[in-house]
C-alpha cells in the first residue's frame, strides 16, 4: 500500500458523545477512496487542500477583490470563479471577516497528543477518548500508527471509523491492536448501487469486512504473498458494523435486508444505524459543489422507525 505521508486534518469535533463511548474528540483527516452522493464530511473528500467560501460572514469590505487571477465575484454575496481559483489563498489573509478558509491543515501528533492529554479527566470519567474518522484515516497508515501508539501510552482509548475500502497492509494491521473499537460503514448491499452512489463498488468492503469478523489471511496488493491476519492482530479490537440511514438510497428496506444477510452469513449479532443529517450541503456549498438533488431535511422518526423495523427480524444487537 501507498503510504501517503502527513495528512490534513479538515476539523477536530471536541466534547462528541456520537462517535463512540463516553465524551471524545473526533480527528477528522482529508482524504476518502470512495465519493459518497451523501458525504456529511465532503470537505473531508479530497485529500489536496480546498478553498472553503462562507459567503454569509461577507460584510462587503471588498478587499478580497485585489485577487491576481481574478477569481473573486463582486457580490453581495461574495462569489468565488473556482475555474478561475489557482488556490493561492491570498483572500484568506485578505479577509477580516473569515469569508475564506483553508479546507485542512497539516495534522501534527505532538498537538493531538497534547490535546488528548487536556482531555483525559473527562475520557476516563465519561470512558471516553478520541475518534479517528475522515474522510479515510487508513490512506495515512503509517502516520495513524505512530499517533495510535502515542494515544495508547497516554492511556487513552481510540476508535476509528472507516469505510473499510482500503486494502489491508502490514501497516493497516499493525494499528488494529492499538483501537478499542473500529465503526465499519456498510452502505449498499448492490454492487452497481455502491458503484453509483459510491464512486465505486463494494468488493473490497465486503472482503475487508469478512477477514475482519472471521480472521485469515489477507493477499498482499501487488504480490503473491498472503498476510496472516490472526498473527499481525493479535489483540483485536470490537468491531461493530454500522449502517448510514439515507432516505431513497440506503434505508430501503431490499438494501437493508441484503446487508443484514451479509452480515448474518458472517455471523455478525452486533450492529449500528447512522440516521441521515443533512448538515453536509451547506459545506459542500461552501466548497463550490452544490447539491441540487440531496434531501435537506432530517431523517424523520417514522423513517427512522420503519428502517429498524426492517432490520429488526434479523434479531441484531444494536450497539450503544
């Protein structure tokens, strides 16, 4: 596998109580082997930096509009030509308004740590820590393991949420004894589904998947060689699967029966749902990606009721 150096980290989420036990701290890096229609983190798609315009903060000044490839719109509000934006990010320091913004900055594990370490009375009262999520944290396995292992001697507990779309590696394995727990989406149970919605099929997610539950051998991306899953993670962490609740796409109930049948033929009994939030069009927004034919509104109770009640005859345990 590609080791891809220092990622960008596009947000740090303090005091979270959703992504996963106890009160935590949500690292978000930048960067996603998959293109999901519903991204609720779609700053957190591409891995390169992005220009984020929050054209509401505009309050008119105009001195932005001195941009050398002319790219800014004169407003109200401020518009930004993204064909003709060469990032160079001049309007960031421009602005007194905070209109522009970097989409990530460079994640430092010195501060991370530092940060776990502010932290700690309220992970250990609460039997909390921190959440690795994205974007994909295992596109960086060689920076994520070093963090892991300094997390780990601080005493503080770590979860990671993936898409499970990244090939196993010996660096991949080698955190996976340093988690507590690992959140793997499953998003559509139909190949051509996954394909459309996705950006890409769901082969590797399900085979990811399968070695995870039941253990084996991984082959090696590139090479004839296989990799002994059992003797790289010796200490595995709770896996948990967990299902994202979109209206029309995923909570149908064909798609949610033909994963829990999946799930079911691994001899899963623990799983999740992830109620749709709509928060994410405003930022795609905001990053010159307008979602024309996303549903804005909340999941309802009655959608979300009727989603478990497909899920329910496959006698799951809802994790909490």
């Amino acid at each position: 596998m590609v080791d891809r150096g220092t990622p960008l980290i596009c947000d740090i989420k303090q005091n979270s109580l959703d992504d996963g036990p106890g009160i935590r701290t949500v690292i978000f890096f930048k960067g996603c082997p998959l293109s999901c229609s519903w991204c609720q983190n779609p700053e957190a798609k591409e891995m390169a930096d992005q220009l984020v315009v929050q054209a509401s903060k505009c309050i008119e000044c105009k001195d932005c509009i001195d941009c050398p490839p002319e790219a800014i719109l004169k407003g109200p509000p401020v518009q930004v030509d993204r064909a003709r934006c060469d990032l160079c990010f001049r309007c960031i320091d421009a602005c007194p308004a905070g209109v522009f913004k970097h989409a990530g900055t460079p994640a430092d594990i010195e501060a991370i740590v530092k940060l776990a370490r502010e932290n700690a009375v309220f992970y250990r009262t609460s039997g909390g820590g921190i959440t690795l999520s994205g974007g994909e944290p295992l596109l960086f396995p060689r920076f994520v393991l070093a963090l892991v292992r300094r997390l780990r001697a601080e005493g503080i507990s770590v979860v990671m949420e993936t898409c499970g779309a990244v090939r196993l590696s010996p660096d991949v394995l080698a955190i996976l004894p340093h988690l507590a727990l690992i959140y793997y989406d499953v998003k559509l149970a139909d190949p051509a589904a996954h394909q459309q919605h996705c950006g890409a099929g769901n082969a590797l997610v399900l085979e990811n998947l399968k070695v995870l539950v039941e253990g084996g051998t991984v082959l090696l991306p590139d090479s004839k060689d296989a990799l002994d899953f059992k003797k790289h993670a010796y200490d595995k962490p709770l896996l948990v699967p967990r299902i994202p609740l979109v209206p029309g796409i995923t909570d149908v109930p064909e798609n949610l029966s033909g994963i829990a049948s999946a799930l079911k033929g691994l001899g899963v009994k623990l799983i999740d749902v992830l109620p749709y939030n709509p928060l994410w069009v405003d930022k795609a927004m905001a990053l010159g990606s307008p979602a024309h034919d996303a549903v804005r509104g909340w999941m309802s109770a009655d959608q979300l009721a009727r989603a478990r009640e497909a899920l329910a005859g496959f006698r799951f345990e809802r994790f909490k």
